[in-house]
C-alpha cells in the first residue's frame, strides 16, 4: 500500500513587496498633505503638493520601520536616506508645518502581518545610527549617574563643543545660544539679544562695582555686557573648555579683563563668595529635576543677603507632559535634557529659601530668536557644512525649526523667575515696584 503526500514540495511564496506608498497608507488615518515619493518609484499624496518627502533608500525605510517616531525620521533625514523638498536643509520649518496634520496609526494585524511578510525580516534589522547620534541612555550609566559630574560633562560637551566657528554663523556677533528679547519685531537678533542682557541686568539691579556671578555662562555674553555696561565685576562658569576658551578671548580682546572673567568650571565649585546678583541663562535644563533643590541651594549659599537671583530657562507648558526630552532631542541634541513646567520652578525656588518677586513668560521671543538663527544657517550653509559636516548641519537645521514651531504651538515655553535672598527678618533689598524697564 502506498500512502501519497498530496502537500506540495513547491516553496511558500513570499507575498508580494509592498511599496513605500503602500506602508504609509498602512500607517496613517489618511492621505498625507505632502507628497511622498520612495526610491521604488511609489507615491503618496498630492501630486501639487510644495513640500515633498522622499525616501530615498532601503535604508532609509528601515531607518522608518526600526525606530518609528521622531528618532526613525532623524536618522534617515541626517545621513541623508529621506529627503525633504520644498525646503532649505537649514530651515526646514515649512515642512515641519505642512507634516503636522499628519496622524499615525498602528495598522491591523492582519496588515502588520502581510507587511512584515512581504518586506522579509531583513528590512526590520536596525540600521547602525549616524555618528551623530549620541548613545542611548541606558548607555549613558556607563558614564555615572544621570547629572553625575562626568555624565553632565558629557553631556554639555556634545552640545556645545560642536565647533566655535560654526556657532560664529548661527549665533551672529553677539554668540548668545538663548532666548533674545524682541522690543519689536523688527528688531535684529543683535539687537534682541542686547535687549535680553540688559532685562536680566535690570532686574538683577546691577551697578558699577557689584559683584555678578553667571552660571552655564556660554561664550560670556552675559558676563562681558556686564562688565562693558554695567562696569560690574563678572565671572562666568561653563563645563565646556572650548566655550570658556573663546569667551576669555573676546574678554581680553575687548579690553574687559580687569572686570571680566569665564572659566572652565562646573557651577558647584564656583567661589562661595558672596555675590551681589547671581544670572543663570539656559542652564536649568541640563540640571535634571531631582537636582532642583542642590541647584538653587548651590546659588543661594553664593550670594549675600538681599541679593537677586534671576533664572532663565526653557519650561513644558504644563505639569502633564513628561519632563524628560523626546528621543531625537536626547540622542542628538541634548543628551540628558529635562525640563519642568513653571509652576515647579517657582515652588524649587522657594524651597531654596528665595523669595520670588517676579516672573515673566517669553515664550514667543524664542520663536523670534530660533527663526534668526535657521535664517543664519541658511545664509552660511555651505561654511557651515565644510565646517561641521552635512549630517550634522541638517541636525541644526531641523532641531532648530522644530523648536520655532513648538514655542509657537505652545508646547513649550521660556520662563524667567527673578528671587531674591531675603534675611531672616524680612529684608529683600526689593523695592515697592519693580526697578527695570521691560
């Protein structure tokens, strides 16, 4: 007797490829408001359509399905497997804008299925990163804890040692990396920032022969239009070498030597003198919340009794939103980022023992200042690629842009809080009504 096997010796067959076009329809509620192109030829959207995306590569796609969100998008933008047209590289705001609308949705598993199928396994094996992008934060330990001396180091040396030259053309003369204050719209993003310094040196009620320190101080502009000014007596503190190098520099070039300084010192060991006024722009964000009490305690035990404290730094809009960054911001802009709403900023400056006496909300002056700085890089692109490479210039560009159009959707904001160190018995030093000029 002969028993036959009726199944069939052929192969299974693999489903048929499915297209770009055909994954993006898979995985968004409806048809995209851009027009998306791929390298196999496939499209999706109006065909009218001013700003495009196109993938460019199969790498590019498995950049797309490995790490979905905003970290798939950044690695396949920055080595340059998706592209978008219609824009600048320097500023990619437009787009930004016109993918907005764009929703989201995890297909069907029957879908999933035949995706999976049909791109084969090896489509969904991750790409290595971009050199740009910095290690994952589970990584990270291998550096110390998060805000740990080294890892903080680290951290700000990613940033901000990108290269002195290339900041020169994002940043223009003034070399100021934060939120500028616009009198007008008209007003030049030099002329903001000067408006910036001279706000926090109003509030800080800063005159000849005080004593100003300025913590996370950059390239010294704080320090430097204090001491030319204001004829304060300024020192600046920075964990970046190369930051505190050319800040010391422009001092000595600019004939401020004799009341101006920056080193190259992390802000805990700044001297424990008894400063008359203490500015803090742009440093809190890199402190991390748990280290909020040490920070203000840190800056309270270095000013003298009725001093002023101003503190100045990016914020969520409310108390909702995780503090910590999203992946593209932590892998390749700011590692180790955090940011808290207003609201428990004011609460840790209290806890310090400060007594807050104004704060003020310049959420759209960063919009202003980030849309000066994409015009920058825009005009200097060509130095500004010869100078740090093309993946990391798009970085810029993009990171840039995409903050514009959150400051402006109000998904983030920039908050000053000025306190001031009020004695035992009630002295602030404060007067009736607020002392400066807005």
């Amino acid at each position: 007797m002969t028993i036959t096997n009726k199944r069939s010796s052929a192969p299974r067959q693999r489903p048929p490829m499915p297209t770009v076009a055909d994954i993006v329809r898979a995985v968004t509620t409806s048809e995209p408001a851009v027009r998306v192109t791929a390298y196999d030829g496939s499209a999706v959207g109006p065909a009218t359509a001013t700003i495009g995306l196109h993938v460019a590569s199969e790498r590019g796609l498995s950049y797309l399905l490995t790490a979905p969100g905003d970290l798939g998008m950044a690695r396949a933008y920055v080595t340059g497997d998706l592209e978008l047209r219609g824009v600048h590289p320097g500023d990619p705001y437009e787009a930004l804008k016109a993918l907005d609308g764009l929703e989201l949705r995890m297909p069907s598993p029957a879908d999933a299925l035949r995706l999976v199928r049909g791109l084969g396994w090896e489509r969904l094996r991750p790409p290595p990163p971009p050199p740009q992008e910095h290690t994952p934060n589970w990584k990270r330990t291998l550096q110390g804890l998060r805000h740990g001396r080294g890892r903080d180091a680290e951290a700000i040396h990613h940033h901000y040692d990108v290269s002195n030259a290339f900041y020169e053309k994002v940043l223009g003369p003034s070399m100021t990396y934060t939120c500028a204050v616009f009198r007008s719209p008209s007003d030049t993003l030099e002329q903001a920032q000067s408006n910036k310094y001279d706000l926090v040196a109003g509030k800080l009620a800063l005159k000849p022969g005080m004593r100003l320190l300025d913590v996370g101080c950059g390239w010294g502009g704080m320090v430097r239009h204090a001491a030319r000014e204001y004829g304060v007596k300024a020192l600046g503190v920075t964990l970046s070498r190369e930051q505190a190098a050319w800040a010391q520099a422009a001092i000595e070039r600019e004939g401020l030597g004799h009341l101006a300084e920056v080193r190259h010192l992390d802000y805990r060991d700044a001297p424990l003198e008894h400063f008359d006024a203490i500015s803090s722009i742009g440093l809190t964000e890199h402190i991390g919340l748990r280290n909020y009490p040490r920070y203000f305690k840190t800056l309270r035990d270095r000013l003298k009794p009725g001093g002023r404290l101003l503190n100045h730094c990016i914020t969520r809009a409310d108390n909702r939103t995780s503090h910590r960054t999203g992946a593209f911001i932590d892998r390749y802009v700011f590692p180790d980022g955090e940011l808290a709403s207003p609201g428990k900023l004011v609460s840790a400056v209290h806890d310090a023992a400060f007594e807050v006496q104004h704060e003020e909300n310049l959420r759209m002056h960063y919009s202003h200042t980030l849309a000066g700085w994409n015009r920058n890089l825009v005009e200097h692109w060509d130095a500004c690629v010869d100078e740090v490479g093309l993946g990391t210039a798009r970085v810029w560009g993009l990171y840039m842009a995409g903050s514009r159009f959150a400051f402006e959707r109000n998904q983030i904001q920039l908050h000053q809080i000025l306190g001031t160190k009020t004695t035992r018995l009630g002295d602030s030093s404060y007067p009736l009504r607020p002392d400066w000029t807005a």
